[in-house]
C-alpha cells in the first residue's frame, strides 16, 4: 500500500470513531503519556491541537498547564514553530486547526523536552507516516531539537510496516489506545 492508499483508508478508518469512543480513547492516551518517565522529567511539553480524525488531546492541556510548559504549533507557510500555548489567544489558522496566535511566545526547538506528535500511522519501532505536507519532519529534523518524540494514535492507527523514505524521522515510541 502506498502512502496515499493508507491516508485514505486510516482516514475512513478515524471517521468512524464516534465522539464518545474518541473522548475516552483520548482520556487513556493523556493518562498512559502521563506514566512515561520522559513525561515525568519535561518541563517543556510540546502537543497538537486535534483535527476532528484525531485523538484530541485538549485535557492534556487542562490538566498539564499547571505543572509544564506546554507549547503547541502554528504553520507558517511551509514552516512549523511551537509557540506557549494560552487558549485564550488561539486562533483558527492553517487546515482548521487551532493555533496560536500572533502574540503567542516562541519556543525554540531546543527547549522542547517531550513531543507528542499525531500520525496517520506508526509501527511500534517508531515509524511514522504523516498527512504528508512534511512540517513535522522538517521540525523535527531540525538539529536544535534533542527532546523525545512519541507518535499519539488510535490503536487500529498501528500496523506493521510502514513505507519509509530518507525524510521521515522515526519516533521514540507511540503511546496508542483502544
């Protein structure tokens, strides 16, 4: 299967997560990130907000604010750059997705501790396939960028083998739940 076969057939696939599957899968994936020992140790914690296919990982974002700093990402142009995340600035930008505004705080690649990353697919040794416009392997590519990377997924988003080409960054581990 190609790239695109598997962004078309994990996209019908995440449709069919109805809202309630979708708030309790999301409410399993926050509680087993909180159980890394690499959430354990970031001060800085670098999230997404959600599309409607994807875990949404907004009580992530209540419940963490109090003890990290959480950072999330705004596309400009064909970059991406994580910015404090305050939800009383967050705006609509690129794709329909929520960002941070323009007086949003940067955060650069090198502050970032922990990263959880959304995907349309990943293997469980890291291999990630992406909504294929490539801004978080650019990110993450970047060599100021040292934190870890956990690919955030519904479980059927796990699948064996995934196409590789030389662009795409492997992550650390997949935090994933049914």
């Amino acid at each position: 299967m190609t790239k695109n076969e598997l962004r078309k057939a994990m996209r019908a696939l995440n449709r069919s997560v109805d809202a309630r599957q979708r708030a309790a899968v999301s409410l399993r994936i926050v509680a087993r990130v909180e159980e890394l020992p690499d959430f354990a140790r970031a001060r800085t914690v670098g999230l997404y907000c959600a599309l409607p296919d994807e875990p949404d990982l907004s009580d992530a974002l209540v419940r963490w604010s109090g003890e990290k700093r959480l950072v999330v990402p705004r596309v400009e142009g064909e970059t991406m750059r994580l910015f404090d995340y305050d939800p009383q600035t967050l705006v609509t930008g690129a794709f329909g997705i929520l960002e941070p505004g323009p007086a949003a705080r940067l955060c650069a690649p090198g502050e970032i501790d922990l990263l959880l990353v959304p995907g349309v697919a990943f293997t469980r040794e890291g291999a990630r396939c992406g909504r294929g416009k490539g801004y978080y392997d650019r990110y993450l590519a970047q060599p100021e960028f040292r934190g870890a990377k956990f690919g955030v997924c519904y479980a059927h988003q796990l699948i064996d083998a995934l196409p590789a080409e030389p662009h795409d960054v492997r992550m650390d581990g997949v935090i994933f739940a049914e």
